[in-house]
C-alpha cells in the first residue's frame, strides 16, 4: 500500500509544511502588529496637529495683548536687563530669616468628614 518512498515523501512534506505555517502565523502576527502601530501613530499625529492649532490660537498677538492690559502689565524696558554679577544689587537674598509657617500641618481627625 504505502512504500517507504511514499513515507519519506510524506515526512519531508510535513518538515517543510510546520515552518511554512510558522512563518505565515508570525507575518500575521506581525502585520496585525504594524496596523495598530500606524493607527497609533496617526492618532498621535492628530493629537500634535490639534495642540499645534491650539497653541497658535494662545500665543496670538491680539489675545496676548488683550491678556496683559487686563492685567497691568507693561512692555519691558532696558533697565529691568541686567546680569548675574548685578543680580544682588537689584534683588538681594534675605537669609537668616525663619520660614513664616513654622507650625507643621496638622493631621485630620478620621471620621470628622463622614
């Protein structure tokens, strides 16, 4: 019925048929793998476009502008440059002072709140 031929044939087949099927599973694997990553990344490109758009819309002028009047604030001048070595004079270091809350925190009562 079946020659020693056959079954030589039939083992050879089924040794090339296993990694055959391995490799196909692992593309799958593999493509099903790069599809979520590009759906990742175009939603993340998204995500950049919108904070793109949105950080153009913050940093207009006209809304700056309108911002600091509201505020008070004033365009900077030249006298208020100045370098590190000059730095004490304009803004001196008050040291040997205690912190002004010298009390630690105190605990809350467990219960106090339900």
């Amino acid at each position: 019925m079946f020659s020693q031929k056959h079954v030589i044939m039939g083992f050879v087949l089924l040794i090339c048929i296993v990694p055959l099927y391995w490799a196909k599973t692992k593309a799958d694997s593999m493509r099903e793998n790069m599809q979520t990553l590009s759906k990742e990344v175009a939603d993340e490109q998204k995500k950049v476009s919108e904070l793109e758009a949105e950080y153009a819309y913050l940093n207009r002028f006209d809304r700056l502008e309108a911002a600091a009047n509201k505020l008070g604030l004033q365009p900077i001048n030249g006298a208020q440059i100045t370098n590190l070595s000059q730095l004490e004079k304009v803004a001196p270091l008050k040291t040997n002072q205690a912190p002004e809350n010298t009390n630690p925190p105190q605990p809350q009562q467990q219960g106090a709140g339900l």
